[in-house]
C-alpha cells in the first residue's frame, strides 16, 4: 500500500487505484499533523511500503526512520502543482514515460 503526503493532491489516491495501486492519503489516516519521522513510523505499522510526498526535505528529516525501516520507500514527486485536471494529465504522462519504482529504504525522485 502507498501513502500520499498531506502535501499531495487527494485525488491522486483515485488514480493510482486506477492503476492497480493501492493507496490511501495522510488525511483520510487522521496523519496530517505527524512529523515526517513519526509519519514513517505510523505508515509502516499500518502496513504503507511507499509514502509520495513534495517534500524534498522529507529525506533529511526522516532519514532515521528510514535506516529503521529499510523496507519503506520515500518518493518525492516532482511535477509542479496545478490545478486538479491539468495535473493528472501531466502525472499520467509521466507515469506512461516511466512509472514510479519506489526502492526500499531510499528517498527517490521522480521523474
């Protein structure tokens, strides 16, 4: 299961189901307020393998919690934030040009 940051457009979450993923947001988790170590810790309890965020600090902050918990991913999403349509279409043609691979323990950019 994926989670999206309290940064991360909500409607994302309907997306990435479309795409096979499973998902849930920070929001609907009662997370919103979590510093990002605490984040990580509460994620993986609730079984979350992945977080998206556009936190590019994230990794700093939660760096810690990532060495104790090597099979949790972190991916910063890099595309600009717009209005709801305009950017799904940018995210799907991103994912079309390349999916997001989170890797276990790492903060990852994307794309």
């Amino acid at each position: 299961m994926w989670l999206l940051d309290a940064n991360m457009d909500v409607h994302l979450a309907g997306v990435l189901t479309e795409l096979g993923i499973r998902c849930n947001t920070a929001g609907n988790r009662g997370w919103k307020a979590l510093s990002n170590g605490d984040l990580v810790k509460a994620a993986m309890d609730a079984g979350v393998r992945c977080l998206l965020t556009r936190d590019r600090l994230f990794g700093e902050s939660a760096a810690r919690a990532l060495k104790a918990f090597p099979e949790f991913a972190v991916v910063v999403v890099n595309i600009p934030r717009r209005r709801w349509p305009e950017y799904r279409e940018l995210f799907e043609a991103r994912w079309k040009e390349s999916p997001i691979a989170p890797v276990p323990g790492c903060l990852v950019d994307w794309p």
